[in-house]
C-alpha cells in the first residue's frame, strides 16, 4: 500500500493522504483504516488515529481485534444541556 511506504519513509503527510484515498475507494479494507491510523498518529491526530484504528478492528477483529484492547476508547463531545 502506497500510504504504508510513505509513511516509512517519513513522508508522513502524504501518507495520510493516501491512506484517506484508500479508505474511499474502499470503506471495507480493515488495513486501509489501520494504515490511516498510523499515518494521523505519526502526524498528531491521536483522535483520528484512534477512530481508524477502531473501525479497522471493527472490520475485520481477527486481525485487528487487539487494538480495542489496548487503545483507549474515542472520546464523545458531550451532548449541550436543554434549557
């Protein structure tokens, strides 16, 4: 995968990128979503690293069914108060 190469060669942004592509042309790739996030993780986006790492433990658990173990679950904005 070309956004797993970019990102080993420090090109960390363009990583991201690719990965992103890969993930539209197809939602279902669990690596992709890995991929993607390492890539936001390297480049400060723990939020959306954790996201595409979940959905990608979600897609296929087998494989990476272990992050949900070990990251930490996606914060949620809580929701304003009714007045």
């Amino acid at each position: 995968m070309l956004a797993f190469a970019l990102s080993r060669t420090g090109r960390d942004a363009e990583a991201v990128s690719a990965a992103r592509k890969a993930v539209a042309l197809d939602p279902a790739h669990a690596n992709a979503h890995n991929v993607l996030g390492l890539a936001l993780g390297k480049v400060g986006d723990v939020t959306g690293a954790r996201k595409a790492m979940t959905e990608a433990a979600r897609l296929d658990p087998k494989t990476f069914g272990i992050l949900r173990e070990i990251l930490p679950p996606v914060p949620v904005a809580p929701r304003p108060r009714a007045k």
